[in-house]
C-alpha cells in the first residue's frame, strides 16, 4: 500500500521555522455535548500546558462554516480546526476517498488506514495547498434519517430531497442510490429540516443526536454507507513558523484529543440507540447488500480517476 500511495500522493513538505506563536485560535463547528466539541477544549487544554500559549477554542461555528475555516486557516485569521472530510475533499480531492460506500466495516479499521501512510500522504498533500494535517479525528460511520419513513431499501429514496454536506463523494452515493442530494452548511441543516426545504439527512448518531436532529427526522435508517474523519488542520505559515518543541506539542495535544474523540465517537455509536429511541426516534435496519449493489459505480468512477489509491484503500480497508 506505501508504494502505491507514494507514487499517487508524492509532494513536497516545507521546513518549520523557528517562530513560537503566542495565541491560537481553534475553531470548529459543533456544540456542546459532540465529541468534536468536547475534544477540541481538551485540545487547548493541553496545547497550552505544554506551551504556555492562551488559546481560543471557537465552537458551533462561529468562525464560519467549514469552508471558510480552512480558508481562514490558510491565511491566518485562524490558526487550527477540527474540519470536516468533505470541505478538505475540495483542496485535497483524495481524502474523499475516505468516504467511499461502505469502504470500511468498522471505525477501528478506519481509524488504522488513517493513521498509517495514507495518512501521511494526504498531509503532504494538504501541505501543497497551504495546510497542516495535524492528525484524524472520527466523524463516524453515517446512516440516514427521514421526516415521514424509513429507507430500508434503495427504492425507497427515489427522488427524496436529502441534504449533504459539500462533499461530492456523498453527493455520488446519493444520485446511484436515485435520491436528489444538495450540500448545505452544517450550521444551515436544522432550519432548512425544520423548513421542508430537505425530507432527510445522513449523519454519524454523534451527530444526529447533538444537533437534535432525530426530533424533526424521526426516522433513522442505519444505512452506514459511508465513513467520515475529522481531519485537524492548522494554517501552515503558522506552522512553518513554530519552533520543534511546540510542533511536537500541537500533534501531541491532537493525538491524544483525538484518542479521547475517537473513544466518544465509538461509545456513543454503541450507546446513543436506545436514547434516541426514549426521545422518540424509530429505528429500521436498511437492506445493506442491496445499498452495497446500488453503489457500485461510485468505485467505478472514482476508481477512473484514482485508480492505484482505490485499489490501495481496498486492500488496506480489508486487511484491518
């Protein structure tokens, strides 16, 4: 898998100056009680035990929508984010294929194709485009909810009106599945459920059960179709400005952020069901054989234009 990833992802890496900010921000885009959220405080915590640095946590959006994070970061109004995949799809259009259909069985084994060379390779990318990848938090393995039915089967979501987030690798999944998908900001989503404008979305439950989401779409399909990280960047001239022991301190504060993320994630995939369920919501298993059947020209296509970092996602997804 390293050879082929090597030979797809191959970029260049700028060298760390010798500057120590003082400040950082660090913005993302969820509330409290999300994992996302609760890892990104233990993130200042720690980056500002080891540094010295204050930093600025700036939840729910507040910086923006995730496009305008990463935007943000590049030119340094902000310095890190707990982004999404498919805003990072659009600067680095590889990592989407993260997000293939039902590319990964469990969250263990994507969390160990993230953390291996693949990961480094999108970092690299990332670099080429003015971003650090400081490592992968989870953004969990998604299903599907609906105003009125389930969608147990993939007839039952012709023509549904279904919001993505900007990420075309959702978007694809949705079309072969005959559904008319639209990306929407995720601080957008609950106001436009609320609305009628959408009939459903697809979320991790972390998610879902955050953002209250299963009170307006009561009906949740667990689909789990595809998988999302969360990738952790920071602008790179503020990284290209620290000096070695504050770049070890930012990844070590994401790493272990991230483990306690990671393990949120994976225990409130578990757990959030039957509180859900107390809070109203119906659960239905989708048919995953024919949803498998269904999204099969998704790899056709991408593996056109991809076709050594699908083969090599395939091989390392099955091996784990």
């Amino acid at each position: 898998m390293k050879m082929k990833l090597i030979a797809v992802l191959a970029g260049t890496t700028l060298i760390a100056g010798a500057v120590q900010a003082s400040d950082v921000v660090f913005a993302h885009g969820e509330n409290p009680g999300n994992p996302r959220y609760v890892a990104a405080e233990k993130w200042a915590e720690l980056y500002a035990e080891c540094t010295g640095a204050s930093v600025n946590v700036a939840p729910s959006a507040t910086m923006g929508n995730d496009v305008e994070m990463l935007t943000s970061a590049t030119a340094g109004i902000i310095q890190v984010t707990a982004n999404s995949q498919g805003a990072m799809s659009q600067i680095v259009p590889e990592i989407g294929l993260l997000g293939l259909p039902f590319l990964f069985s469990d969250l263990p084994s994507a969390w160990a194709v993230m953390d291996g060379e693949l990961g480094e390779m999108l970092d690299t990318r990332a670099q080429e485009s003015g971003l650090k990848v400081l490592g992968f938090w989870d953004n969990g393995i998604r299903n599907i909810t609906h105003l009125s039915k389930h969608v147990t089967e993939p007839a039952d979501l012709a023509g549904m009106q279904i919001r993505t987030p900007p990420d075309q690798m959702t978007i694809d999944i949705f079309e072969a599945l005959g559904a008319s998908p639209a990306p929407l900001a995720w601080s957008e989503l609950p106001t436009a459920l609320q609305s009628g404008a959408f009939d459903g979305q697809e979320n991790p439950l972390t998610n879902i059960h955050s953002a209250r989401l299963h009170e307006i779409t009561p009906y949740v399909t667990v689909s789990g179709h595809k998988y999302e990280s969360t990738p952790v960047v920071a602008g790179l001239a503020w990284w290209s400005g620290l000096d070695a022991d504050t770049q070890a301190c930012a990844l070590d504060a994401t790493a272990q952020a991230g483990a306690m993320q990671r393990q949120l994630s994976f225990d409130a995939n578990e757990a959030l069901r039957p509180v859900m369920e107390a809070e109203g919501a119906k659960f239905a298993q989708a048919n995953r054989d024919a949803f498998i059947q269904a999204t099969s020209s998704v790899y056709d296509k991408y593996a056109a234009d991809f076709p050594e970092i699908v083969a090599a996602l395939r091989e390392a997804a099955q091996s784990e």
